[in-house]
C-alpha cells in the first residue's frame, strides 16, 4: 500500500457493500464484504471503493426485475385501452375519432408521455378487468387526465356516452341521466324543461322547489 492510498477502516461501507476484512492477493487488494441483503462476498476492494461493484449482485437483479415488470406491461390490457383512447384522440384514421379528437378531446401531457403514468394512475384507482377509463362522469368530457378521469363499469360508461344531452350541475357538464338520479327530478321532466327554455338551475330543481319560482306558469305536457 503506498502512501498516497487512504486508510482501509474495517466497517466502512460503500454502496450497499460493508467491508468485513482484506487482505493482499496476488497484484489485488481482495475484500471480503457484508451486502444489505446478507449475503457474503469476496470482491477486488478498489472495484468496490470505485463503486465498480454496488452489491453482491442483489442490486442489479433488482433493476433487471423492474425492467422485466415495465417491459411485461406490454401485454397488459391497460395497454391496450391506453392505446385505443390515444388513438380515438389523436389518429384522423380511426373511426371514432369523429367523436373525440375531432371535437377537441385530448389526453394529458403526462399521460401522453408515459403509459408507466397511465397505468399507475389506473391500478391506484381500482382498475381491473372489464373496468373502463370515463372521462365524463368527474370531467368536462374534453380531456383524459388524472383530475378528469374516473374507474367505472361499462355499463356505467356506455350510458354516459349515448345520452347526448348534458346540462350543467354544480360547476360540471353531466348527462342529464346522472342529473335526474342526483336530483331525483325525473330525466323527461329536466329534458323538457331545458327545450322548453328554462335556465339549467330552474330545471333540474325538485317539484317543491319549482312551485314557488316565479316560472310556475310553465305547464308540464
Ligand atoms: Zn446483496
């Protein structure tokens, strides 16, 4: 050992590797070292102090496996339905993008640049299976983003989708479906009133309600 080299102190650690003794073979200063994991093992100490070895091998096979799960989420099915939703919003070619991209539906930027983003967003709001990405119901039904988004059965979705008419409640577009089941104004009596030129506070208020208000005149088919 020259006198340029630093101590060697039994116990330091580098990395996630503890040095537990050493000794000089052949040309090399060979280490024995304690791992995080436990295990034990017999390394060249200067690798180790250059951080040329991090580990026993524990560290790399850790990322190795978290580079297989990115990768298996491939042939995940949330991939799919991210991919579908991109394209309905963003690919001219694709049939439905009459119905979103063209009337100005977008994905976010995260979103966007990232599936991994997409994905973790979805598994943390219960996602699974046969569950859909509605952009609707919690949204203004322009843009798949975290705060616009919402986990819902198809069923749920599907009416969202074919009714057509949305009226305003409480700061949000929403189907008047969902406006009737909130209100519990039934969905003709809303519906009529909007066509027949009530403002949307008006129509979606409870029968009670509407008898004091000065609109009372208006006579229900
Ligand atoms: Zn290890």
């Amino acid at each position: 050992m020259g006198a340029h080299e630093k101590k060697i102190i039994i116990g330091q650690k580098f990395n996630k590797l503890t040095l537990l003794s050493h000794r000089i073979v052949g040309k090399y200063r060979m280490g024995t070292f304690l791992c995080d994991c436990g295990k034990i093992i017999e390394s060249n100490y200067s690798h180790v102090k250059n951080g040329f070895t991090m580990s026993c091998g524990c560290h790399f096979k850790s990322i190795l496996i978290l580079r297989n799960t990115t990768h298996g989420l491939e042939r995940h099915p949330l991939i799919k339905i991210y991919r579908s939703i991109k394209a309905r919003c963003y690919n001219k070619n694709v049939k439905s993008y009459k119905n979103y991209g063209a009337k100005g539906v977008r994905m976010c930027d995260e979103w966007l640049r990232d599936f991994k983003s997409f994905y973790d967003w979805c598994i943390n709001n219960g996602w699974e299976p046969g569950l859909q990405v509605d952009k609707d119901i919690k949204g203004t039904g322009l843009l798949y983003s975290p705060d616009m988004c919402c986990i819902v059965t198809k069923t749920v979705n599907n009416r969202h989708r074919s009714v057509s008419l949305f009226a305003e409640y409480q700061g949000n577009q929403k189907p008047l479906m969902e406006i009737s089941e909130l209100t519990g104004v039934k969905y003709g009596t809303i519906k009529w009133r909007l066509e027949n030129g009530w403002n949307p506070e008006e129509a979606i208020c409870s029968t009670r309600k509407y008898k004091t208000n000065k609109r009372k005149t208006a006579v229900k088919p």
